[in-house]
C-alpha cells in the first residue's frame, strides 16, 4: 500500500520523492513562461492603441522571450521524460484502462462532492490518476510540440507554404496557434481548480512547492 506524506526533514529518508526539486522548478518556471506568453499573446491580438495591456512592441518582445524559455522548459521535460524515472508515470496501464477512466471521471463529476476518498491515489509508480494521465500525454506529447513549432514558424516563416487549403499558409499558421493557445488556457485554469480538489484547498500546491513522497508501507 502506498500513502503520500509531505516532505518534511523528518521523512525525507523515507519513500520516492514523487516531485522532486528539478521538477519543481520546471513547474514553475513553466507556470510563469505561459502566464507571460498569455498577457503578451492576448495584447498582441486584442489591445488596441486606447487600451494597451502591454504596448505592442514591449508584448511582442516578451513575447518572443517567453516562448523561447518556454521551448527550452519543454527540451528538459522531453529529455527528462524520455531518458529519466519521469518517464514511468506517463507510460498507461491499457489493461481496464476505460473502466478506471469512466470511475475517474465519476468520481471528479459526483464523489469529490460527497467527500469520497479518491479512486486512485499517488504511488511511486504512477503519481497520475487515469484521466490526469490521458490529460497530460495529449497536452504534453501533442498540443505543446504544435503550439511551440507553429510558434517557431513565425520566426522563420520561408517554411510555411504558400497555401494550405486554399487559404494563406501563414494565416493558417496563426489561427492553429491562437486555438491552440486557448486550449492551453483551459487546460490551465481546469489544472489549478483541480489542484484545489486535494485534502485541503492548497494541500497539492503546497506539494508542488516543498515536493512530497510516496511511502510504501
């Protein structure tokens, strides 16, 4: 059996630091490259000259740092992924993997409201819940590689063709990466409600910042 308890000097012997410093550290860094690429982006597209959230040249400028610090976040967390333990608590169990979803997913819709322990606890093995794991994979492994490369297409926009599907190559570009974007936003905000969904209201943000461990017992 496992059990999760916080990394305190007096457990830090004990049990598999489920998020370890580096992690930590990624995480947030992360956190604050996609907050900055939101205001920067969301100025680009929407300011205008009586409302600037952030004037034009300044939001394209932070901008274009952000999405550079935020591709090389995403190069350590492929590389740390691929060839590093992370790697284990993205790798899915397909064996019942629908019926431990559907539960997950019943338990999010009805059980969190009932106070009903969770389905599926953090393990050394895997940190990730069913739907948590499915979530990440598609988020991770497919909406960031394409924001980031239809991000990059802009820096050298010679790649782009000059048509794709009879509309301009670069305007296609520009509204896969503005969906793409919102798409993040959403996973974003449904990421930090459900950090709040843990034993207390800031249990699992606390964890992502002082880390936490699984313990066998």
């Amino acid at each position: 059996m496992n059990r999760i308890i916080p990394d305190h000097p007096a457990h830090r012997k004990n049990g598999v630091e489920l998020y370890p410093v580096w992690l930590r550290i990624w995480h947030w860094s992360n956190a604050l490259s996609f907050v900055m690429l939101i205001a920067s982006g969301v100025s680009l597209h929407f300011a205008g000259s009586d409302l600037p959230l952030i004037p034009f040249d300044r939001a394209r400028v932070l901008h274009n740092i952000f999405g550079w610090l935020l591709l090389c976040a995403y190069l350590v967390f492929v590389a740390t992924t691929l060839l590093g333990s992370n790697g284990v608590h993205y790798r899915p169990q397909w064996s019942g993997w629908m019926g431990r979803l559907l539960r997950q997913a019943l338990f999010y819709g009805v059980g969190i409201f009932r106070g009903e322990p969770h389905p599926f606890p953090a393990t050394a093995r895997n940190k990730f819940n069913p739907l948590q794991q499915v979530t990440y994979l598609g988020v991770m492994f497919v909406a960031m590689p394409l924001l980031i490369l239809s991000g990059l297409l802009f820096f050298w926009p010679q790649w782009v063709p000059e048509q794709l599907w009879e509309m301009d190559g670069l305007w296609v570009v520009g509204v896969v990466h503005y969906l793409l974007g919102v798409l993040l936003v959403a996973f974003m905000m449904g990421h930090i409600y459900l950090a709040t969904a843990g034993e207390t209201i800031w249990g699992e943000f606390r964890k992502m910042v002082l880390g936490a461990r699984a313990e066998e017992e």
